[in-house]
C-alpha cells in the first residue's frame, strides 16, 4: 500500500499535526484505503492544451419534465464537448443555505438534482471536478445533530468557544458573528464557531476523528469519479484563538497529508485549492510546488482585467503578470474571470491602491451591480466583492453589441492565452447578463450571477444570430478549438509578458516544445498597429499567412500569431 519511505513520510506530516498519534492515525488510514483502493490502471497522463473546465451548477439549465443532472448531461454533449472537456459541478449535495455551500450530507446527491447514476453518466463524457466543502457543514446535518444529542463519537466535531474569549483578531469574509449559539439535549449552550454564517458550522480538524471523517469522503468522491477535486474556503481550515486562524501551518500540513494519502489511490488526482484571498497568501497553496496543490486559483487575473479595460491601460496589469512564478513546473494556476461568486477585491491588495479599488466598487454600481462587504478587526467594514456579471461591468448596454461582444471576448483569450488551465463560468460561455430579478427576489447579492437558464429558451436564443448569446457563445467556441490545438498553451509551457511600452496593449509570448504563439490585445478603441514580432507568421483567428513587417489591431480587439516558416 505504502512504501517504506511513503508511509515515513505520511507518519511524519500526521506527528506534525496531532503529536504521539502518527502510528495509531495510520493504521486507521490505512483501512479507508484497503476499502476505498481503486484498482483502475493509472494512465499518468497530465494536464495539457485541452484541458479545460466548465464551472455550473447542477441546475444551471433546465428542462420541465426532466432531471437537472441529465439536463445538464445533454447541454455539455451538445453545447460544451470537445472543447471544454472537463465539467466542475458546484455543489450537488443535500444543503440547506449558500446555493449548495452548506453542506447535509457530503456523499449523497441532492435529489432534486438527479442520483450518482447521472453523475457517473456525466463522467462517461466529462472529466468531473467535485466540491469538497470541508471547512464547514450545515447545522442540520446529522454530525451536527449527532453532536447536540451528546453522541460522545461526535463530541469534538466543531469548535465551540467561551464567547468572552478574545477574537479579534480572527480574520472575517463576511459581515456577520463568528459564534453562533445552539442549546443541546440537555439545555447546556454552545458557542459553535461559524466563520461563513450561522448555518454553517466549521469542523474541528483538532480532532483526528474529524481528519479521517473528510479523507473517507475525498475518498468516495475519487470511487465516484472526481479527477479532481476543489478545496473549498481551504484557508481558514485551521484554528487557534490569538491569531487570525487564516493560512495557519497545520491548514498545509493537512492539505499535504491528504494529497499523499489521496495519490496512493489515484495519482493523477489533481487537487485545487480555493483561497479568495491576497496574491502572495494565494500561492502560498502550491507548496514547494511538488506537495501541496496541483492548481491554486488565480483569483487577481479578473478584477486586473476589469481594472485595465476600464482605465484603458495595461501598464499594472503587465506588471503583475511579470511577477507571477510557479515553485515548480508541476504546477499552474486555474485561471478564471467569473464564477458563481462575485469578483474578489481581497487579491487586489498590494497590486493597486484603496483609491483605486473604490473606482471599482463605484463602477460596479454605475453598472447595474452590488458590493458585498466584510468585518474588519477593527470594528469597520471593507469591500469583499464585486457582485456583477463580468461582461457588464466592463462595459454598458448603451454600447454597440460588437464592442460589447469584443470587449468580453478580449478578456476571455486572455485568460485562454496565459499559463495554467482555464476555468470557463456557464454564464461567460453562454453570453449571460445581469440577473437583477434573481437579486431582488432573494436578497442575495451573489444571485446577479446564478441565473437558472430555462433549456428551450436557451436553444432558440443560440440559434438567433442577432443575439448576444449566440454571438458570445459561437465566437468563444472558435477560440476554444484553436487554443485545445495548440501546443504552445500547454498549462505549464514558458511564457513572457510585455506592452511594448504602450500602455493600450497586452502581449503574452507563449513557448511550448518551441513552438511559439504571440498572443496581443488592444484595451483600447483605437486602431494599433505595431511592428511584427516575427518575419512569418500564421494568424490563427483568420487563418491566413502573414509575411507583412506590421501587425494592426483594431479597437478592443486581439490577435494569435503563430510563428511559421513556411516557404
């Protein structure tokens, strides 16, 4: 199962997290695993060019009479295939509160979406990201409950805190208590620690019975087909009272460990981490790059671009791409510009200043959008997120269709162009807009971006020529064939940033077994025209050999140039 200088090293990471109890913790390991040991033959293939993964929800699109989950399954073998060949569903478990984030039961299927026979259909055609959502659990769960009636295997499942404790220094994604009070069977209180709300419950990795608990269902989650699997508010899995109880040691030591364990069943499980939280903390997840996350979240790359495109100059936005850097080529980072959360603000301390995060915030309402905001240890409030679909913020109705459309599709080839693999939102490939009505009908900020999409509906707009979703979603596609084409996108090819000194521009060189892409972006309305990097080149968007000295651009529009020799 283990070899010798494996099993050493899983018995030192456990000695560094709970002391005395490495040898004892092992052998209970090492029965999940005799249960759980997959005995498929590993391909060892890794991640390339063609990866890339849709973000949705189960139920993003729907179809009267019919499941979500088999829904979902025609849209991706329709609409999604080949292109995108992975799908990362959002949370489809029994859940109580956060549009699936507060967790019920970790390993059923919520059935109102479907059963694990569509999850594994699903898998027939799609790679599968699963969420692990292993911070926090719903209070009407059965460990919660188990807890409150006094069942002595759940007594140290969560974190309970004499609420004269000081906590001030505990750092707050939202603006609401950090202690919520439950009264057990008997009528004792209990202040339970809730870091994201009153209904979900933060788990107490204190306790070994805990650790084990989560590496049984990352376990089931790899049996039911995750290739990989997406650590949820990963960052404050760990706590002691006096610090900020964010990035603490013991959270890596604990990713680390279940990476090990996890590679024993399937190595090519690629293990994702989600930390909205500033730059240099973020990559701090890739450990020394061969132990710790596969993929970090790149959460700084969308509010840079919807800070570039409204200030019509990429000089900050080159800067910091120059700056990114990876501890090893085994890893990369998971680019994305939306989500089914807002756009962080948090990643953008240290890259551009107060004043200019505000300008954002200012032009998230001036465009139709909302700011979520959170608790400081000072008492005040702070901006947290941007609550807007990404194609309105940066730019306005009043616009042209066209220069909405390249506007959107600019930030897009981006993303698809830089190092790493691509996380593409449901809503971004289908051309969504603002959903104002979801908003005011639930008091949920996050809804501007959660439409559920009725299936027929849908259709006939794709195949309305006029629209902007067919025009954004045809569009996208072509772009996504040729960069799955490519070699030169390779996740963890070499890369090289530069404006040429012109603040409307954006240059990305990409380099993979020498071949080479020169990816370039206009920020502005105008038309640019530069000197060829290249004597001979091949435009992949137009298909058509260049041989001119000079490359023009149009208004807020890109090109990929393919270095050639052709004759």
């Amino acid at each position: 199962m283990f070899k010798l200088q494996q099993q050493k090293s899983i018995v030192d990471k456990i000695t560094i997290i709970y002391g005395a109890q490495g040898n004892d913790l092992l052998v209970k390991i090492k029965q999940l695993l005799i249960k759980y040991k997959s005995f498929e033959k590993p391909d060892n293939k890794s991640l390339t060019e063609k990866d890339i993964v849709l973000i949705t929800y189960g139920d993003s699109v729907l179809k009267k009479g019919q499941k979500p989950l088999e829904t979902l399954k025609y849209f991706v073998d329709t609409y999604v295939l080949p292109e995108i060949n992975s799908t990362h569903i959002l949370p489809f478990y029994p859940y109580t509160s956060d549009d699936g984030f507060s967790v019920v039961d970790y390993v059923k299927v919520n059935p109102d979406l479907g059963t694990w026979d569509d999850i594994s259909a699903l898998a027939k055609s799609s790679n599968l990201m699963f969420d692990a959502v292993i911070n926090h659990i719903s209070k009407s769960s059965d460990w919660f409950k188990g807890y409150l009636a006094g069942d002595p295997s759940l007594k140290e499942f969560f974190i309970d805190v004499n609420p004269k404790k000081d906590l001030s220094k505990v750092i707050r994604p939202r603006a609401l208590p950090l202690l919520t009070p439950f009264i057990d069977e008997e009528g004792k209180k209990h202040h339970i620690w809730s870091t994201f709300s009153d209904d979900q419950l933060d788990l107490n990795y204190k306790s070994p019975a805990v650790f084990l608990a989560i590496l049984e269902v990352l376990l089931i989650y790899v049996q039911k087909g995750a290739k990989l699997i997406r650590l949820d508010a990963i960052a404050f899995l760990w706590k002691e009272i006096g610090t900020d109880c964010l990035h603490l040691s013991k959270t890596h030591e604990v990713i680390k460990l279940y990476r090990e364990i996890l590679a024993s069943v399937n190595p090519n499980l690629v293990l994702i981490t989600e930390t909205n939280v500033p730059h240099n903390e973020n990559i701090s997840y890739f450990g020394n790059g061969y132990d710790e996350a596969h993929l970090v979240y790149n959460f700084s790359l969308a509010p840079l671009l919807v800070y570039s495109m409204m200030e019509k100059n990429t000089d900050i936005l080159t800067n910091w791409v120059q700056s990114l850097q990876t501890p090893s080529d085994k890893v990369c980072f998971f680019n994305f510009t939306a989500s089914h959360d807002g756009i962080g603000i948090r990643p953008l301390q240290g890259i551009i200043s107060d004043e200019e995060i505000q300008k954002l915030v200012d032009r998230t309402i001036d465009h139709g959008g909302y700011v979520s905001f959170k608790n400081n240890s000072d008492g005040t409030q702070s901006p947290y997120e941007l609550n807007c679909n990404l194609s309105d913020l940066i730019s306005k109705h009043e616009e042209s269709k066209s220069n909405r459309v390249n506007k959107f599709l600019l930030t897009q080839a981006i993303m698809l162009a830089m190092p790493g693999v691509p996380g593409i939102y449901i809503h971004s490939l289908l051309g969504s807009q603002n959903y104002i009505k979801g908003v005011k009908e639930s008091g949920i900020k996050r809804r501007i971006n959660r439409e559920k999409l009725d299936l027929d509906l849908l259709e006939i707009a794709l195949n309305d020529t006029g629209s902007f979703r067919y025009q954004v979603y045809n569009k996208y596609k072509k772009i996504l064939q040729l960069r799955t084409q490519e070699k030169a996108f390779n996740p963890y090819g070499k890369v090289k940033y530069t404006n040429l000194g012109n603040e409307k521009l954006f240059i990305i060189e990409r380099e993979f077994n020498k071949e080479i892409i020169y990816a370039i972006f206009n920020f502005s309305n105008e038309q640019i025209q530069i000197d060829a990097l290249t004597n001979k080149s091949f435009d992949l968007l137009s298909n058509k050999k260049i041989i001119n000295s000079k490359w023009i651009l149009d208004g807020y529009s890109f090109k990929w140039f393919k270095k050639s020799s052709f004759q």
